[in-house]
C-alpha cells in the first residue's frame, strides 16, 4: 500500500464547530480512549475544527449516569451551532445505545453522521438482540451518512447484516516512536489488555507452563486489570505463578518502557476489533504473536511481521512463544516488519489523512465513494442512493 498523504490544513478558529465527535473520556482507559487521544494530540481536533463531547466516563453507576447526561446537554448544546458533521466512536450494548439516539438528534439537525465501529463483540451483540433492537441497529447503520469499521472483516460483516450501509475501512493509528536500541530482556513476554477470558489470558497461562522447563528464564508481565486473582490461582495450579508479575493498569509513559522490555508480545485473543496494544508493539518493534480474529489480519501476517497462531490452541501458542524465544534472529526480523508496517499503513498522520477525506467527501456531497485505509483491495461494501438521508 502506498502511504497516504495528509493534506495540510489551517488550524480552525471558526466560533462554530464544523466536526461534532462524541465518545468516551479522552482521558480513560481502553482503546478507545487511547484512539481519542491520538486524534487531539496528532492535528485532527484542530484542523478539522472539532468539538470533542465525552458522553461515557469510567465509575460508579451514577457518575456513567452523570456523565451520559452530561454527554446529552453538551451535544444538543453543539448541534445548536451547527455542525457540519457528527462522528461517534460507538461499541456495543450501553454504548451503542447512546450514541444511535445521538446521532438520530443529529441527522434532523440536518448534520451528516458517522458511526465509527470499535466493539470487539458487535457481532455478538447483534446476533443477541432481539429483533426490535436489529431493526434499531440495522436503521442506524444503513441512516448513517457513513460507517468507519476498524479491518475489511468488520465492513464484510456490517455491509451483510446492513446491506444499505456506506463502509469504509480506517484503522486505529499509532504514534511511530523513534527507533531505539534493543534492550528486550530475554524471554520476558508482556500481555496488555483487559485481564478476561476473551483476551486469551487463561490460554497464555497455560502455554507458559508448557515453555517453564525448556526457557527457565520465561516470565509472563501482565498489564490490564479484570479476573488477575484468578490469573494468579490459575497460574499457581500449573507451577508458574513465580514466572507471573502484575503490573496492574499500564500508563502510557510506562507502556513505552514495558514494551522496551518485552521480548516478545503475545496477544490471544479470541475477539477483537483491531487492538491498539498490539499496533503500539509494532510499532515499537516489537516481535508479535497473536491470533486471526477481527481486524488483526488486517495488521498481522503471519510469518511476516508476527505469528498467529488460532484462538484456543494452546499447544500452538506455545509453539509460537518457543519459536520467538528460542530465535534471536527471527524475533528482530519480524519485529523490523512489524514496525515498517505501520510506518507504512497505520502511522497517525496516514490514518488521520483518511479521516479528513471522509469529511471532505461528506461536506462536498459528493456520493461517497468506498476506500480503505488498511489494504488496496477492493471491496463492495457501499450501497449509497441519492435520496439517502444524510
């Protein structure tokens, strides 16, 4: 894929916001948060004129309460001015809810919207709904002026539930950090994400034991928080609970220094969206291991620039740590790919590049036309029709 080029633009200093954005406390934990985050820090906010309304906080039942409310009063406020467009970072369940009722006010204020897929298990919570709420879904999909999914596997998957969907594949950006020596400590294996069955973190567990005897220098840093009692009970069933050190939630200066140490990262997980932990380890060089669920595909090819290895399989996966731990040589080369790679298709300045031309697109009315950020293939995921809502 030939890098994408961002188009310089002014700075916005118009008293009305021409980009409403509505999702999560930028300042929170979890992926989407850090994609939030990377947007302001990275020029988007600020050349795209947007004004960014948080509509979900972390907390007690109340403060989310609090907070959607909150979210509520400061989006009907910003509709008030007019925005030419309305971009909501949505996921499943609770936040899907929010955001669909959003973006409903918004488009009979007249503003184009944009439903920005990150749920790991939308697919999960569609096929869970009943069907009033599928005909909810579908309606807010196919009513959407367009629809950001994370990897081609989301847009396949959104364009057969909602065939009337306008797709487009845009990846979470990473930050490029500047090269560094390497200063991996030999056979350190570092997981970030929630500590949850769905991470694979139990499977991880189980590998580790397999690996004890042939790398008795293997250790295990966990990052994340969740089920870590059970982690640690599990891990002391199998003998290794010496080889497991919590580090509890990860801040992002000291994920730079965790990833530093890492020899390897290892992620598997048996459903994702397209992971920011494991774009920001190849971004660091990091060599990867992980499985072909969501949009990781999209980022990871086996053999490449990472291993993967199927969701579940724990004797695979232990194979593929003893393969990264036991080969100095194979775990550079592919983390040397893994960075080219986003230096190539997920750096920041690319992906933000991508989100600026779905907004020109929109502000322009042109019909929009379907591209991805990911890959050069082309997919039949737009179905668009001129008397469409906006």
């Amino acid at each position: 894929m030939n890098r994408a080029s961002a188009p310089a633009a002014p700075a916005a200093t118009h008293a009305s916001p021409r980009v409403l954005m509505l999702g999560t406390e930028p300042g929170g934990r979890g992926g989407v948060a850090t994609v939030v985050s990377l947007l302001r820090q990275n020029g988007l906010f600020e050349r795209e004129g947007v004004c960014y309304v948080a509509t979900h906080a972390e907390g007690s039942r109340p403060a989310k309460i609090g907070a959607a409310l909150k979210g509520l009063a400061g989006t009907l406020a910003c509709l008030a001015r007019r925005p030419d467009i309305v971009h909501a970072h949505a996921a499943s369940k609770g936040s899907f809810v929010r955001k669909s009722v959003l973006l409903a006010l918004s488009r009979a204020s007249g503003a184009n919207t944009v439903f920005h897929l990150h749920g790991a298990c939308f697919d999960a919570f569609i096929e869970g709904s009943g069907p009033r709420m599928q005909r909810w879904i579908r309606h807010t999909l196919e009513q959407s002026s367009v629809v950001i999914a994370l990897s081609s596997r989301w847009a396949e998957y959104l364009h057969g539930f909602a065939p009337r969907a306008r797709v487009v594949v845009i990846p979470n950006s990473v930050p490029l950090p500047p090269p560094a020596a390497d200063v991996a400590e030999p056979g350190r294996i570092l997981f970030l994400g929630q500590v949850e069955p769905r991470k694979g973190i139990y499977e991880l567990i189980e590998a580790l034991a397999l690996l004890k005897d042939r790398f008795p220098q293997a250790r295990l840093a966990i990052g994340g928080q969740g089920e870590l009692d059970k982690v640690k009970r599990r891990a002391g069933e199998l003998g290794v609970l010496d080889r497991v050190e919590e580090l509890g939630w990860v801040t992002a200066r000291r994920k730079h220094e965790e990833l530093a140490r890492a020899a390897v990262f290892c992620l598997p997980s048996h459903a994702e969206g397209l992971p920011m932990a494991l774009l920001e380890a190849m971004a660091a060089g990091k060599a990867v291991l992980s499985t072909g669920v969501g949009g990781i595909p999209d980022a990871l090819r086996d053999g490449d620039n990472g291993l993967m290895v199927e969701p579940g399989k724990v004797d695979a996966l232990a194979a593929g740590l003893a393969r990264l731990l036991g080969d100095d040589e194979e775990r550079r080369r592919l983390g040397g790919r893994a960075r080219a790679t986003i230096e190539q298709e997920f750096e920041s300045s690319v992906v933000i590049g991508q989100i600026s031309a779905v907004y020109q697109q929109l502000r322009s009315n042109k019909r929009f036309q379907d591209h991805s950020a990911a890959s050069e293939r082309q997919q039949d995921v737009t179905r668009s029709q001129d008397g469409g809502e906006r």
